[in-house]
C-alpha cells in the first residue's frame, strides 16, 4: 500500500505533535498513577524464567550491544554487496545522540523499589525509553528492506521479518516488567521512534537504484 506524499507528511506531523504534548505533560508530571497501575499489572506474571525472557527481548538494546548489532548488520549488509542499505542501516546509530539529548531535556527519573519491582537498573534518565526507540527504528527499517529487497530469499527475508516484528512488539512490555521504565516512556520511545524513521525512509526511497533480478 502506498501513501501519498502529502498523507505521509500529515501523519509526520501528527506523530511530532503527540510526542511533543506527550513529553511536556512528562516534564510537568513525573510520576503518574496510571503509569504505577499499567507497572503493576504487567509485574502480575513475574517469575524467574519470565526475568530471563525479558531480559534476552531487551538484550539488543544494551550497550555496548546495540551499537555493535547495527555494525554487525551494516557489515553483513555490505558483504552481501547491498552497500546503499548498509550506509542507512548504519544511519541508525545516530539515534542514540537523539535519545540522549531528549531524555537530558525531560529528565524524568527512572522507577524506582518504592513504585515497582526493579529486575533491571538502569542509568540516564527514563523519557523516553531508547530501547523502544532503537528497536522500532532498527528492527522497523530491516522490515522495511525485507519488504523491499526481492533478491534476497524470501525465506529469510520472512524469518528476519518474524524475528524484528517479533521484538518491536515486545521490546515495550519487556522494560516496564523489567522495572525500567514506565508505560508512557514507550509510548514517547514508540512515537519518536517512527519519527526517526520516517527521514530513514525518504532518503532511502527517493532516490533509490533499480537492481537487476
């Protein structure tokens, strides 16, 4: 399905507008009672083996992990002579200076022992949550190319698109049962997530070579 350029360009705009509201209302308000209550149901299945679960989803978001599983890609990516999508997969990494100046900004606190059960603690402030951030980004924009690259094939591009799909979905229930972060930090992770990966995109697409089959 195609959008034209002017749906996409309002969808952006509305996107900016609903994390930006979102994260002046986080600066006035810390510390929420629905957040409190979403922390606390999620935490209603802890177990054991559930913290260990949880803690692989959330794995590919730790450095220095994370940095080197974008590098790791990009080289996969330029080895498979797919170079251009090497460079923007390699993009990514930019992200983390975003994420770090926002959550500067906001400085919301992270949860604390006092609200919630802490399996993971974590440094740097709570909004929003990079791990949502990076994970829609980087797992969003390999979906994207699996859609995209009918070279490569179709069985692994469904597996990869299984496996990112998979962690996009998880990667925000995982860090509020994990303790280390609050429903409306992924919500903003989420939301500036696809804001970033809307440049991605555009400047992947437009002016993107035509490869021979």
């Amino acid at each position: 399905m195609r959008f034209k350029p002017n749906t996409l360009l309002s969808i952006l705009v509305l996107l900016i507008l609903a994390f930006t509201t979102l994260s002046v209302f986080i600066a006035k308000h810390p510390i929420l009672p629905f957040d409190i209550k979403a922390s606390l149901l999620v935490q209603k299945l802890q177990s054991s083996w559930m913290d260990k679960v949880m803690l692989a989803i959330s794995f590919f978001g730790e450095l220095p992990y994370s940095l080197l599983s974008v590098l790791v890609v990009a080289a996969i990516f330029y080895w498979q002579k797919f170079r251009r999508e090497a460079f923007y997969i390699s993009m990514v990494l930019f992200s983390g200076l975003i994420i770090l100046g926002v959550k500067n900004i906001i400085n919301r606190p992270r949860p604390t022992t006092f609200y919630v059960r802490l399996v993971e603690v974590n440094r740097f402030q709570s909004y929003p949550s990079g791990h949502v951030l990076s994970y829609v980004l980087f797992f969003g924009f390999l979906i994207i190319l699996m859609r995209t690259l009918k070279q490569i094939p179709q069985t692994t591009r469904n597996t990869i698109t299984y496996i990112s799909a998979f962690l996009v979905i998880m990667i925000a229930p995982s860090r509020i049962y994990l303790g280390a972060h609050w429903l409306t930090d992924t919500i903003g992770g989420f939301l500036l997530g696809i804001i970033c990966l809307f440049p991605l995109c555009y400047f992947y697409f437009r002016k993107k070579p035509v490869r021979d089959n």
